[in-house]
C-alpha cells in the first residue's frame, strides 16, 4: 500500500514515515502539490553481474549487447569518463 506525505507531515512524523516503510510499504513526499521523493523498504541487490544484468540496462548505466558471446558496451561515450568519476570522489 502507498502512502503520502506533504514534506511538513514527512518530517513532523519521520517515525512513522520508518514504520510503514519496514512493514514494506511505499511512502510518496509531496513538496507543494508535486512528488519529490519516493521512500521504500532496502533490499540488497543481487551479487552476480548476470542477475543484476536486466536493472543496469533499465537505468541506462549498460546497454544490453545481443548475440551469441557479445559483449556489454558502457553508455559513457567521452573517454576518460571513469577516471573523472573516481577524481570527483576525492
């Protein structure tokens, strides 16, 4: 079950805000009418590549390869991109 909150009841009822979501359900925060977040329960992601494979492409981060021992191509397209990632970390 959703639940909604305005950002003012989110944070006057953090506590309960914490128990909806670890009975699982999905709670919406509302700043001035429209939907700014989305709070839900954590769950752990799948360690191996290949199970975590279908939600890298839906999010964008991989694009799927198809064929027969093809191979996965990132979606950065400037070289150097990792690099500048791991130098912004810093």
């Amino acid at each position: 079950m959703d639940r909604e909150y305005s950002a003012y009841d989110a944070k006057a009822r953090f506590s309960e805000v914490l128990r909806a979501v670890m009975a699982g359900d999905r709670v919406v925060i509302r700043y001035r009418g429209k939907v700014v977040a989305q709070v839900v329960p954590h769950s752990e992601p799948p360690a191996r590549l290949v199970d975590r494979l279908p939600d890298l492409v839906r999010r964008g981060v991989v694009d799927q390869a198809t064929g027969r021992g093809a191979q996965l191509r990132p979606v950065a397209t400037r070289a150097g991109a990792l690099g500048r990632f791991l130098d912004e970390r810093d």
